[in-house]
C-alpha cells in the first residue's frame, strides 16, 4: 500500500485540461483529422494562455471568492474567482495564418 502512494501522482491538472479540449472539439461531433487536430490546437494554445491567471480583487483590494457545491462530500466550499481571460493573441494568430496562406499561393 505505501508503494501506491509514494508513486502516486495527482492527475487534476491534467482532467482539467481535457475537459477544457471537450469545449473545442466536442465528442459527440466527428472532425476530420485537420479539424480535430486544429481544434485541439486552439484548445493548448487558450490553455496555456490563461492558466496563470491572476486572482481577480473587489473594490477593496481582497480576493473575490465563490461558493462552490462539492457533490462528493455535499458541502459548500470558497473557490478564489481568477480574472477573466483576455484574448489579445487572437489578432496575431489571425494575421498568421492570413500571411502563410497568402505566401504558400
């Protein structure tokens, strides 16, 4: 038994960003191969984006905080509000895309 936790390891972070992917490319659509893996691009892209977000603050300088349901131990529990994403590389990768497609006729 404390072989299973010495090399346990949490996957959290990981179940987090596949679900993030299900928002991109949705399992109950089917994609063509260049669809799908376009797809799950811009999913790692808005991902590693965002994930360092700060906390975001209320008008006196502390954190902002929610309730969130626990459905497993049926409790509420405080959960730090992050500050919304902003989506400022969208442009570049637009302009990007454009100029290969124009330089690649």
């Amino acid at each position: 038994m404390l072989s299973y936790y010495r090399h346990f390891r949490h996957t959290g972070e990981l179940e987090g960003f596949h679900n993030h992917t299900l928002m991109y490319a949705p399992k109950r659509h089917l994609y063509k191969l260049i669809g799908y893996t376009a797809r799950n691009k811009l999913a790692a892209i808005d991902h590693n984006s965002h994930v360092d977000r700060s906390i975001s603050k209320d008008k006196y300088g502390n954190d902002q905080i929610r309730l969130h349901f626990n459905k497993r131990s049926k409790t509420w529990v405080p959960q730090k509000v992050r500050v919304q994403k902003q989506y400022s590389y969208i442009e570049d990768m637009i302009f990007g895309a454009f100029k290969q497609e124009v330089y690649s006729i």
